[in-house]
C-alpha cells in the first residue's frame, strides 16, 4: 500500500513503572486507584529530560535491535505510558509566556530518533504533564492550598485505619472532594501525548505536513498527580488543586493543528488509502472520548481517501486497560494500551492472550522483582467488526467485536538500565514488549473472497 496505508503493523510497547515513589495506593491498586507518594526526578528541567530521555533511548535501541532487517512495508507503533515525563513537583512548572517544556521534550524527541533511522515508525513517548504557575511559592501557601491538601491527607490517614463500610464511605468523601476540587482549581495542568512520526503527520480535518504533534487529556481522575507527598514536602501540586483545560468535542476530535488538544490523526498527506490513529489518554479512554464522539467526528468526503475511520486507537495510561465499550477502531484495525502502574487482568503471568477486564485481547506484564507493588503491562485487541453506535449502554449500540490472538503473539525484550534510572523511576527499567516480531499482524479489513 505504500508508506500511507500500511498493509502491516507491529506494536512495541514499553512497559515502564511510572507512578510515583513510595506509592500508597487508596481504593483498588490493580485496578488504578487515588494514590499518595513523592515525585521522582529533577528540578532543572533541561537535566530532569535528558535523563528520562536516556531511558527512553534504551528501550527504543533494545526493540529496534530485535526487529528483523529488510522490511519496507511495516508499521511499527511504539508506545510508552502515561506520566513518563514529569518533575519532582509533579508537573513541569514555567512561568505563562515562557517557552513550554513540552517544546523542548519534543524537539530533543525529533533530533534522537531521526526517520533515516526509523524508517516507517511512529512513536507515542508517553505523556508529559505541564502547568504555567509564575508563582509557585505563592501558589503553595496560599490557603485553600494549604487547606485541601491537609483534608486530603488526613481523610487518606483515616481511609487507612478503616474497614469495610468505613473505608468505603471514607474513600467517598475523598473522591468528592476532589471533584469539588476540579471544579475550583488553583492550578490548570495540561497532560500530553508527545507523537513523532518518520511518515509525516497529517489531518483529515485540516491540512498540515509535521513530523510531531501532542494530544491533551480531556478528563480529570483521581489518580492524576499524588493526593498527598508522603515524604512531608509541601511544594508538590496535588491532585485536589487541579483541572485540565475544557475541550470543544462538538464537531468531534480531529486535529486542526498538530498541537491542538484533538486526538485524530492521519499519517501521511497525499491520495489513497490512508492509516488513521488516534491517541486516547487514560480516563479519557474510560470515558469513552472517542467512540462517545463517533457520530460527530465525520472525515470529509470527496478527500480521495477511502475507509475513513480510526484503524489503530492508541492509550498510554497509568491506571487503566482497554475498555470494550469504548474501543472505537474500524474492522481491521487495532487498540493498543501501555500502562505504567497495574498488570493485566487477573494473571501475572509475563505475557497471554484472552479476556482482561473484559476485553479480548493479547496481554505483557512487568512486575519489579525489586518491589512487586510497581507493575506495568500493554495489551492489544485487534477488532473483527466496528461498534455501533456512540453510547454503548444504549440498547440499539454494540460494542466492537475483537479478535483472538495466538498465546505467543508477544516477545519481551529486557532493557538495560542506565546508571541514572532510580533519579527518575522508582519500578525498575520496565520492558519492551512486541507483538508481531516475525509476523507483523494485517492491518486493514479483510479482501473480499474471490468470485
């Protein structure tokens, strides 16, 4: 099909512990949950990226080292998870008008992994998490950050000594004081998926030609940002004193610029059959984004392209797995989540393919042989037939029908830690996970049967 509408795809994931160290978990830890902890990292951002960037170098080296030579007509999709990139206060903090980190992340990005050296590659590098504060001292005492933070901290003191009902009603107060907290924030953070791509990125929804662009996080969880630093440091941002930016879904999530907060993108720019991804962070996967805005998101016809539509749906995440009634794919094409805080399912068997939480799927773990409690995994669904409708609790919709795959789709590769990897990670230097080393998997519907 040529270099914009693959004919076959690889997916590498790299699955990396990234919750916070000193993880205190509240609510479910296998299945995300609100959490306490401190941030990893350092407090020169420029260092703080170098140093995640080297990390981040090892995995791409360790799974470009185990792909076969020779290929011209594969798409490898590389995925890391959520919150890969972040400082010791939680977000990268700048002050409103100064240059934004997430420029520097993505301009280090392009330099690194130039297209002569990853020829028909496209990278999803996790997310970075971000906040314009001009004062941060300023921020931090003043009072109604000082006050939630400390009825957080002690509601989660509470929540810990409680049982049964008691925890229960506990961890309800939390959660709603941290939905009252959204809802009045003092700190407006923005979450990011940094993509570059070695085919070029376009839109169906608007012409441009880039080789980067970022999709923002929609929906506020309560596992964002720690709900308390458990070392006592009182100049972190906390879940309870942020929001991120409203985004207009009304005429749907395809980009219009490359750093626009929309999700939908298409590689290449010219005539034919096109390749559509569409990246999908976290809880806004949960929340159904994409399949919930399906009917509003319409691809312009008479663009000369044919089987407009997502054909690979991508969820970094830390918290969170596939979702069926959420999965919003084409027949033919794919949903690929990498997640940097649980396992997969109810097994912590390294990799498998069957039903996790629900979601026919092939599945990669990483447990920390270090500290158990810091785990990851990826996992793929490849889908047979579309979902119908936006609303997959409406009795006339159907959710996607997902394909299964053979037990041993999955190669683990392991990566090398670099000297400097406990600066910024606290679970180990996770692993890469492929699926479809020597077999890349077809990516597009089926040809009709002869005759």
């Amino acid at each position: 099909m040529g270099s914009e509408g693959f004919a076959h795809v690889r997916f590498i994931g790299y699955a990396i512990p990234t919750a916070p160290a000193m993880v205190v978990p509240l609510g479910n830890p296998d299945r995300g949950s609100a959490m306490g902890g401190t941030y990893l990292g350092l407090g020169d951002v420029a260092a703080d990226v170098g140093g995640r960037l080297s990390v981040m170098r090892a995995a791409v080296h360790a799974a470009r080292d185990a792909l076969p030579e020779g290929e011209s007509d594969v798409l490898n999709v590389f995925v890391a998870p959520e919150f890969f990139w972040h400082g010791p206060q939680g977000p990268y903090l700048h002050a409103t008008g100064a240059p934004d980190p997430v420029d520097r992340i993505l301009e280090r990005l392009v330099a690194e992994f130039p297209p002569g050296d990853y020829p028909n590659w496209v990278f999803v590098f996790g997310t970075a998490v971000t906040a314009a504060v001009d004062d941060p001292r300023e921020v931090f005492s003043r009072t109604t950050t000082t006050v939630r933070n400390g009825v957080v901290a002690d509601l989660a003191h509470r929540y810990r000594q409680a049982a049964a009902d008691d925890a229960a009603k506990v961890f309800d107060m939390i959660d709603d004081y941290l939905q009252w907290g959204h809802a009045h924030p003092v700190v407006q953070v923005r979450n990011r998926a940094l993509i570059v791509s070695a085919t070029s990125l376009g839109s169906p929804g608007a012409a441009f030609a880039v080789r980067a662009a970022t999709t923002d996080k929609v929906f506020d969880s309560a596992e964002d940002l720690v709900l308390w630093d458990v070392t006592g440091r009182d100049d972190v941002v906390t879940e309870q004193m942020t929001a991120h930016p409203y985004v207009d879904l009304s005429a749907g999530d395809l980009k219009r610029d490359p750093f626009d907060a929309h999700a939908i993108l298409r590689l290449g720019t010219g005539q034919g059959v096109a390749t559509d991804i569409a990246v999908e962070i976290c809880l806004d996967h949960a929340d159904a984004r994409l399949r919930g805005a399906m009917s509003r998101t319409r691809w312009p016809r008479g663009d000369g392209f044919v089987d407009d539509g997502i054909d690979i749906q991508i969820v970094p995440s830390c918290g969170a797995a596939l979702s069926a009634a959420s999965i919003a794919s084409v027949a033919g094409g794919f949903a690929f989540n990498v997640d940097g805080q649980i396992a997969a399912g109810d097994s912590i068997m390294p990799t498998g393919s069957g039903p996790v939480f629900g979601v026919q799927s092939a599945y990669g773990n990483y447990i920390d042989p270090a500290n158990p409690r810091y785990r990851a995994h990826t996992q793929l669904a490849g889908v047979v037939s579309a979902a119908v409708g936006d609303d997959g609790r409406s009795p006339s919709s159907s959710d996607a029908q997902l394909a299964r795959f053979a037990d041993d789709l999955i190669t683990v590769v392991p990566v090398a830690a670099p000297p400097t990897l406990d600066t910024f990670f606290a679970g180990g230097p996770g692993a890469v996970h492929i699926y479809g080393l020597h077999a890349p998997l077809a990516l597009g519907p089926p040809a009709p049967a002869a005759g």
